[in-house]
C-alpha cells in the first residue's frame, strides 16, 4: 500500500549547463510542490503506512530547507557561490546541479536515509519511500525512484557532500538534524499507548516478552560463568 504526502517551498537557483538560456544564466524561482510517496506491505497499530503526523518532524524539517533559500551547485564558480552566501542567509550547497530532476533525488534519498535511521514505536515495519515527485511548474515535474537514487550517472549523493547555512538549521526542530544523519544517530518515533488490543499488538507483545527474557538470562548466564 502507498501514501502520499505533500510538501510546498519557494526556491531559487541557477541551472547551469542546460538549453535554456534564461535558466543557466539568471537566477530564477519556482513555487515548488513535493510528493512523497511512502509505502509498506503491513499496516502499523493504527492501520496506517504510517502516520502524517510523523512526517511533520524531521522529514518535514529537512524538506523545508528549500524554502526561501538558494541552491546551487558546489562546483559552480567561486564568485558566484560567495555571492549567494553573502548575499542569502538562507542557502544549500549541493553535490548536484538544483534541477527539478535532482530535487527528487536528493529528497528522496534525504527522506529514506531519515527512515533507515527511525526507530519505529507503533508496528511500523517495512515503510520504504516509494517515490518523490518534484513539480517544478504548473505543467512540469521529475519523478525519482529508488534506481534513480543509486544511478551514479546521474550524480553520487553522499550525506557529508551537502551543506546547509546556519540560518537553515536553526530554523529546524533539532539544530542537530543533519549531524545527527551524517553520524547514524536514531531518531526515535514517539511511544504509543494502545488502546484497542489487535492480534498484532498481542503477538508483538508476547515476541518482546520472550526477547527481554532471553536477554535476561543470557546477562544471568554470563554473571555466573564469571
């Protein structure tokens, strides 16, 4: 099964090295619409994918870095990169060129990297990013999948090759976000009290129970071979 959610920012770039004169020679702006597609072949507690309020923290977050910001390309000239830095207290210097069809593959690798490094509290089990769709303008958007993410041709994505100015991040939840992303630190899901016992939950329970006991007695039978 799959969802959808749908995020909106405001951004500006340079595209260098495509036809159009206009785009790679002045900075220009789209009002840009995201879908991010999730998907998952079981269903949490809740019945979901997974919940949308989740994906208005971190993901949401990082997502929102676009908005009223710059992007350009870090091997863009110099001049031009010190410029937008100076110029813009909002900027994102990226591993690739800000084009409509890197948007999605930057964002879905963002958001899958985020998910990898969740730890789940309701049941979620498989919740993958399926798809991003990014809509550059009325009439136009790149669609990204996994392939595409990990299609070297179109430009390697490695957490550590992005940066973000100051004025981005202290405008996130956790300042930390990013850094957090780039050392593998969890980013852990709020804790859910059930309220209606489903076989799920029982079986889940139960598997938890036997996990805890088996590292009890593993602790136990360690302390007494010392």
């Amino acid at each position: 099964m799959r969802i959808r959610k749908l995020f909106k920012f405001e951004n500006a770039h340079i595209v260098r090295n495509c036809s159009s004169e206009r785009c790679k020679h002045s900075i220009h702006g789209h009002s840009y619409q995201i879908e991010l597609i999730l998907e998952a072949k079981r269903l949490d507690h809740g019945q979901m994918v997974y919940d949308f309020g989740l994906l208005k923290s971190s993901i949401k977050d990082i997502i929102d870095s676009f908005d009223h910001a710059i992007c350009f390309w870090n091997k863009d000239d110099p001049e031009y990169i010190d410029a937008c830095k100076k110029f813009s207290a909002r900027w994102i210097s990226l591993p690739v060129s800000p084009s409509a069809e890197q948007f999605s593959r930057v964002i879905f690798f963002w958001a899958q990297e985020i998910l990898r490094q969740t730890q789940m509290q309701n049941g979620e089990s498989d919740v993958s990013v399926y798809s991003v769709i990014a809509h550059e303008t009325a009439t136009g958007y790149a669609q990204c999948f996994a392939d595409d993410v990990a299609n070297d041709q179109m430009g390697k994505l490695v957490l550590e090759e992005f940066a973000f100015s100051d004025q981005v991040s202290k405008e996130w939840h956790d300042p930390e976000l990013y850094a957090k992303l780039i050392r593998g630190e969890s980013f852990i899901n709020p804790s859910v009290t059930m309220q209606v016992q489903t076989e799920q939950v029982q079986t889940e329970q139960v598997q938890t129970e036997q996990v805890q006991t088996e590292q009890v007695q593993t602790e136990q039978a360690q302390a007494g071979s010392d």
